[in-house]
C-alpha cells in the first residue's frame, strides 16, 4: 500500500507563484508515473501534467509554460511549479502516483484571486 501526502497548496494573487509537494512511502516498489490533475466543482478531474520514472513529461495545453513538473525518484516525491496563475487555475489539485496500480493524494485546494 502506499500512502500519498500533499503539500503547497493555498491563495495565491493573479500572476503569483505557489509550489504543490507530495510525497510517496508505505510498501512500494517502483513507481512508473507521478503526476497532478485537478478538480472544480461539477467537473470532471482533468490532466494537469505527468512525468515518468526517466521524466518524460506530458502537459494539459493550457498549463504549458507556467506549470513545471518535476520529480526526485530517489525521495519519491513529485512537485508541481506553478507560475504566471490565472484565476482559472483554482481547483483541488490531487497527486498521481502509478506503480502496479494507480493511487491518489487527498487533495489541496489552489485558489488564484485578487
């Protein structure tokens, strides 16, 4: 089993910069994928970015050049950079981690407003 824990999330002014953590322990193996998606209310989860073990990475479109994915395999921790944001970027962000099957963070709430 492996338990993932969230951090970094919080309110943020239009074009500031906030920096999401989660970090990956219990049983594990090996993980293949970390990645981020997000939520807001009476929507589906959606692609935030992924990066694999040998950090290819992958990026919803309209995150591209703001948002930084990054990964320690050795800590087993993914972090999300997140500049330049937009009051669309508000949602609850959740951590991704895919090893032999797929596991989720709790959550952490992103809020961009003046």
């Amino acid at each position: 089993q492996v338990q993932l824990v969230e951090s970094g999330g919080g309110l943020v002014q239009p074009g500031g910069s906030l920096r999401l953590t989660c970090a990956a322990s219990g049983s594990i193996f090996m993980i293949n994928t970390m990645g981020w998606y997000r939520q807001t209310p009476g929507n589906q989860r959606e692609l935030v970015a992924t990066i694999t073990r040998g950090s290819v990475t992958n990026y919803a479109d309209s995150v591209k050049g703001r948002l930084t994915i990054s990964r320690v395999n050795a800590k087993n921790t993914v972090y999300l950079q997140m500049n330049s944001l937009k009051p669309e970027d508000t949602a609850v962000y959740y951590c991704y981690v895919l090893e032999y099957r797929e596991y989720w963070g709790q959550g952490t709430q992103v809020t961009v407003s003046s």
